[in-house]
C-alpha cells in the first residue's frame, strides 16, 4: 500500500511548487481504531503531515466503540463535527474513514488520487486572510486582517494535537494490530466569532507541550479561510 500511497503524494508534491509555511491547507480525517478500512487512511495522513503545507489532523469518532473496542482517542464532540458537516451539505450519512479537505471538499474512503487532486487545488487557491499567531509563554496572540473585509463571520478556533503514538488493539476489526496514529487531535475549541470588517486580536491560553493549530472557518461548517500552526 505504500508504494500507492508515495505515488500519489508525488503526483501533487510535483505540481504545486515552492513550499510555503502558511497558509496551511488542513485534513480532517475522521477515523476509528474500531473500522477495519481506517488503516490505510490513517497512514495516508502520516505522510501528508511530512509536508509543512498540509496540517492533517485526526480525529478520531466513537460510533464504532460499540463493536467490542472502544477508540481510546474517540471524543463525541468529534463526531458531533463530522454530523455537523454532513448537515451543512444535506446529508445524513457519515463514514469511516472520511476525509474534509480545506472544510469544503469531502472524500470517503482511502481515495489517495482524488485527495491529491483536491489538495492541489486548495493549495493553488489564495485566503484574503493575513492571519499570524504568535507565542508568548503560555498564552497565544492570534492576529487576522482581511482584505477585502469579509461578507460574513467566521470561527476562530484552537485545536490541540498529539503528534503521534502507536496504540495496540486488542478487539473488534482491526484486533491484534499496533497501529501508529498520526496528529491525533485532543481539542477542538472555539475561541471567538469574528466579523471580517476590522482587525482581529485575541489572546487564548496555549499550555504544556502540546502542538496546536489556529484555525479560522466559515459557519456551517464550511469553508476554512486561514490556518497556522502552533509548535
């Protein structure tokens, strides 16, 4: 499967130029240790998150739990999110493993080709957002400036994230694998609403050794306009 994987992740490493810090183009995966088709998607995103213009992150569901393992990094707010984006679009169906690609593009299964072709398109796309994040001990100063002002308002939100470890499942699908999850996320927390017309400032406790991740995303959940890492 490895062999699969790189080739695809060729086919838009070679298309899309010179790497950029920001802006940074974000995955959601929406996974389980409990779904049996997860794996190969889980290190799919192990892979895109080598890239510094890719912020995947995993977060991980609880609906499979009730197959004989419960994820150990399952939250219900997550999939609470992933019910929240199949509403926006009209749908009542969610899956495993799932794929939101800059909070817009939506991929199910392990699709390496399609990722790829969605990713080069949100990485050729520009942001009327300048937004920087900056640390200061243990608190965040998030600053955004849009140009043109905005049409309406969005989330400013902070995610924290483990950035990798390898868990042994003991039952259900996948029972008697290690597998290596990458980006798990931990938190997913909304900071502030804000309008677009004027400059935003906002100051956010950012402890522990945690990386994290600011995110700034229209209502819905729809499109994320602006993205930066925190190490």
């Amino acid at each position: 499967m490895r062999h699969i994987v790189s080739a695809a992740c060729g086919i838009w490493l070679a298309a899309t130029g010179a790497i950029q810090a920001e802006p940074v183009v974000v995955v959601e995966l929406y996974t389980s240790q409990g779904c049996s088709s997860c794996p190969p998607a889980d290190e799919f995103i192990a892979m895109l998150a080598s890239d510094p213009r890719i912020l995947p992150l995993a977060l991980h569901v609880d609906y499979w739990d009730y197959i004989g393992w419960a994820d150990v990094f399952a939250q219900s707010k997550f999939t609470d999110r992933q019910r929240a984006y199949a509403k926006a679009e009209g749908s009542r169906t969610i899956y495993t493993p799932q794929l939101i690609i800059g909070g817009q593009d939506r991929v199910e299964g392990f699709a390496p080709e399609e990722t790829a072709e969605r990713l080069r398109e949100h990485l050729a796309a520009g942001t009327p957002i300048l937004l920087t994040v900056t640390r200061e001990g243990d608190h965040l100063v998030i600053r955004a400036e849009a140009d043109p002002p905005l049409t309406e308002p969005v989330r400013v939100q902070l995610v924290r994230y483990k950035p990798q470890e390898t868990v042994m499942i003991e039952r259900g699908e996948n029972a008697g694998r290690a597998i290596t999850y990458t980006n798990i996320v931990t938190s997913w927390q909304r900071l502030d609403d804000w309008s677009g017309q004027t400059p935003l400032e906002v100051t956010a406790p950012f402890d522990g050794d945690e990386p994290g991740a600011v995110i700034i995303q229209t209502e819905g959940p729809s499109a994320i306009l602006a993205a930066a890492r925190v190490d």
